[in-house]
C-alpha cells in the first residue's frame, strides 16, 4: 500500500515535471505541420538529425562551446564576485568605483568582437575573453548590491563575539551573498550562451555558433535545429549543475 | 577561583549621530553603575537610545561623550568578556545551532578539543543537546533565543548584554527563560544588564532598573529590586506596585523627555 502511494508520488512528480517539455513539443508539432515549411521541421525530423549529427561532429563542437562557456562562467565568477564583494563591504572604495561601473555597465560588451579579435586572435581566447566581459558585470553587480545589504546587526552582533575583519567576511558576508551569486550564475548562464553564439559566429571554425550558422548558410533547416537543440542541452545542463550546487552549499535555503 | 562579574561605572555617557545632516542626541549625560554579578534592566520606550547604549557597553560605538568603565577599563571592540545578545537575536541562518554556538570560540582561534568540550558543556546546560543539527529556521522563538544566550555563554563573559532579549516570545516561553536566565546569574560570574519595554519583565529581572526617558535618552529614576528573580515573586502584591511605579516613572519620563 505504501509502496504503491510512493510509487504513484514519483510518476506524478515525473509527469508534473515532463508536462511542460510535452506541451512545447506538441505546439512545435503542431505550428511544424500548420505552416508545411522546410525551414520549420517537426520536433521528430529534428531529434532524429540531432541523434545523427551528434556521432557525425556535433558532439565535437557541443565540447568546445561548453569549455568556453564553462571557463567564462569561472572566470567571471571568480573575479566577480570578489570584487563585488570588497566593494560591497567597503562603502568608501565603492563610491570610487561605482561611476565606473555605472558607465560601463550597460554599454553592449559584444560590439567589441573585432577589437578583442585583433589583439586575442580568432581561436578560445578571444570568445572566452568576450562572454567573460559580459557576465563578469552581472555577477559584480549582483554581488556588490548583497553584500551592501548584509544585515548591520549581524555582522555586529559577530564583532561583539570578537571577530576580525576576515572573519566577518568568511562566516558572514559570504555566507549571506552565495544565494544571490547562484542567481547571478543562472541569469549569467543564459547571458553566456547568447554571447557565445554571437562570438562563435563570426570567423570561426568550430562550436555550436558555428555549426548553427554553417547549417543556415546551407539551408540545413534540420541540422540547424540540432544545433539549436544542442545548446538547449548545454543551457539545461549548466542549470541543473547550479540547481545541484546550490541544494548542496546552500541547505538552510527554503527552510 | 571563581570569576566575578563585571562591574559597570557610566558616567555622563552622551552620544550623538548624524542623520541627513544634522546632528541627532541619542543619549545625555547618562550615568548609572552596575555590581559585579548583578542583573540590572534599562527600560524606556521605543528609540530612547537602549539599544544605542548597549552598542557602546559593547564597545561597538564609541561615546561621543562622558565615558563608559568596565572594570575600570573602557570597552573595546570585541571585549573578549562582554558578550551581547541582539533583539533578532543574531544567530546566523547559515550555520547549525552548533556552528552558532561555538562561532565565538572559533572567531577566538580556541583549540579544537577546547571548542568541542565548551560547545558541548553549554549545550547541555541550555537543553539544545538534540538540536545541534538543525538550522536557526527550523527552531522555534524560545528554542532560538535559547541557541542566542548558549552562544553568548560559550565565550565565558564577565558581562551579558541583552536587547529585548524575549520580546518576540509567547508568554510562557518568556517566563520560562527568564527563570533559566536567573539560574545562569545564580551560578555567578555574570553581571547581566538588559534593555526592554517590557514593565514586568524588567520588574521581575532587575535587581536594579534603570527607566530612560525618551528622545534623547537618559536616566529618568533608578528602582532598586532586590526580590528580583526571587520564587514566586511575580505574584506578590510587591511586584504589581513596582510595575505600576515603573509604568508611572515611564509616564512621567514621557513629559520629561519631549522637547519644552
């Protein structure tokens, strides 16, 4: 009887959580065979060639674009959030920054492409340069604004159990900021898949933007939508990593 | 030997800060002193400058004038032997009730076997032996101020400074941990000084309470107490006339305190 109530527990759990994927398919299907086009293949035609292409070279390019997504996302992260947690922290030394940030914030990174492709080539460097300029000023900004908020009585009531300056920023400040540096993360993942199909599509040879625009060049209509599929993948993945993390560092969250 | 409490000299204690611009007088010309091993209450109403007062025990702010003595020394930031207990109670959302309790000796660079064996003794004596797992979300208000004083406690302080300690607590809740409060003063060492609203709390607690006036802060009357904490004191005749001599002194402070 129990078993059975468990058993029911999970199927429901499963299908409350394939039901979306489900409807996405079925209107795909649906506006695939409405509009009869070569340019929109149904979901089938599109799995089966993501299937085939993937042994064919795709998976050799879904590598290349997670590498230079995956070193982005640590780069930006690392230099990040430590400079939006000093800022954060220290009021005085963030009024001098903050016009600087405020200036270069929103300026479009991406237009950047060819300068940083003169003085870092076409190959990894120049793309991971680029997608970490990008989501670098997500994560400080992200950062700089938790760690302002911090709670002042918190932080007083561990200076009064006779902690340092360190001390207030290892079991304080950083405890507090990491559910806002995982916000940060996902909304940069999103950021960083759209830069790299951007920076993989001009002057490359290899990576999913590439492979995406050879397929259009082509007409490829059905490879394309592979190539669309894989970095569905990478972005479901990057996900999912970020959900597990953050279960795993952050536990008390949601109690 | 046995370690005594503080004791507590504050002598024309004032303190201003800046507020969009101008300059705000929390407290005047304060003045008050507390026995080693006492337990004594600052009561005013809301903004009276109690908690502001507590900060500079703390030595978290300095005075801006007057000066604060404890033990014949000023207070510095993070007295090793002061430890301070705020109304939210403090307690660190990220760390286990254990991780809360031994933050102080951690902080302190104590040795681990050290931190373990005190971590574990205060535990016990607070009755949170089988919550040590448990996230401060996961307590209940009393379970979580209990966690506040067992952390405070660890670091072995000669002064205990409460805000508000029990505000946010049920009734009965408060009461019981009042009482547990009088057993930790009963095994000495402690002098304790809280700030509070609450009339009956400070009349059943202080053995010396101290009605603030409000706006800026300072001292209105001074009650001597000595049943306080005493068995059974709640409910003698006693303890309502001084709640009702608090509550008049409050009054009173009240006119004193607003601007002429």
């Amino acid at each position: 009887m129990a078993q059975s109530k468990g058993r029911n527990k999970i199927l429901s759990r499963l299908i409350f959580k394939l039901a979306p994927i489900l409807v996405l398919f079925l209107s795909w299907q649906l506006l695939a065979v409405l509009l009869n086009s070569a340019a929109l293949p149904t979901p089938g035609r599109a799995f089966l060639t993501f299937f085939q292409e993937i042994p064919a070279g795709l998976w050799k390019h879904f590598l290349v674009s997670s590498w230079r997504v995956l070193a982005s996302i640590f780069i930006s992260l690392l230099g990040g959030v430590a400079l939006g947690l000093w800022l954060g922290a220290e009021e005085r030394f963030d009024r001098f920054f903050a016009p600087l940030i405020y200036l270069t914030y929103p300026v479009p990174k991406i237009v950047f492409l060819p300068v940083v492709m003169v003085f870092l080539g076409l190959g990894d460097l120049s793309k991971i340069f680029l997608i970490t300029l990008v989501v670098f000023f997500q994560d400080l900004v992200t950062t700089r604004d938790a760690a302002r908020n911090v709670s002042q009585a918190m932080i007083l009531s561990v200076v009064s159990l006779g902690a340092g300056k360190l001390d207030i920023y290892r079991h304080v400040i950083w405890p507090a900021i990491i559910p806002d540096v995982f916000t940060a993360l996902r909304i940069g993942s999103g950021t960083a898949i759209a830069v790299l199909f951007f920076a993989e599509s001009f002057a490359s040879s290899e990576g999913l933007g590439y492979y995406l625009m050879d397929a259009w060049s082509r007409n490829a209509y059905q490879e394309m939508f592979a190539g669309i599929m894989a970095m569905g993948l990478l972005g479901y993945l990057l996900y999912v990593g970020l959900d597990m993390l953050d279960k795993k560092i952050c536990p008390w969250k949601g109690l | 030997m046995a370690r005594a409490g503080a004791a507590v000299d504050v002598d024309r204690l004032s303190f201003f800060y800046a507020h969009n611009g101008n300059r705000v007088e929390a407290l005047r010309e304060v003045s008050f002193s507390l026995a080693s091993g006492s337990i004594s209450a600052v009561i005013g109403p809301s903004g009276c400058g109690k908690s502001t007062l507590l900060y500079i025990l703390a030595g978290l702010l300095p005075p801006s004038g007057g000066k604060v003595l404890i033990n014949g020394e000023r207070p510095l930031p993070g007295r090793r032997a002061t430890s301070l207990i705020l109304q939210d109670y403090g307690l660190l959302p990220w760390k286990t009730v254990w991780d809360n309790v031994v933050l102080g000796l951690v902080v302190r660079r104590l040795p681990p076997g050290e931190i373990r064996a005190t971590g574990e003794r205060v535990l016990q004596e607070m009755g949170l032996g089988e919550l040590r797992k448990r996230y401060p979300a996961e307590l209940s208000g009393g379970q979580r101020q209990r966690v506040a004083i067992a952390r405070a406690l660890a670091t072995k302080p000669d002064l205990l400074l409460m805000d508000e300690p029990f505000s946010s607590l049920d009734a009965l809740t408060r009461e019981a941990l009042q009482d547990t409060l009088q057993k930790i003063l009963q095994a000495g060492g402690l002098t304790v000084l809280l700030v509070t609203h609450n009339i009956e709390e400070a009349a059943y607690l202080g053995r010396r309470v101290i009605v603030f006036t409000p706006h800026p802060g300072c001292v209105y009357k001074i009650f001597e107490n000595p049943r306080a904490c005493s068995p059974g004191y709640r409910k003698t005749a006693e303890f309502f006339r001084l709640c009702t001599e608090l509550r008049g002194a409050l009054e009173l402070g009240r006119g004193a305190g607003e601007p002429g």
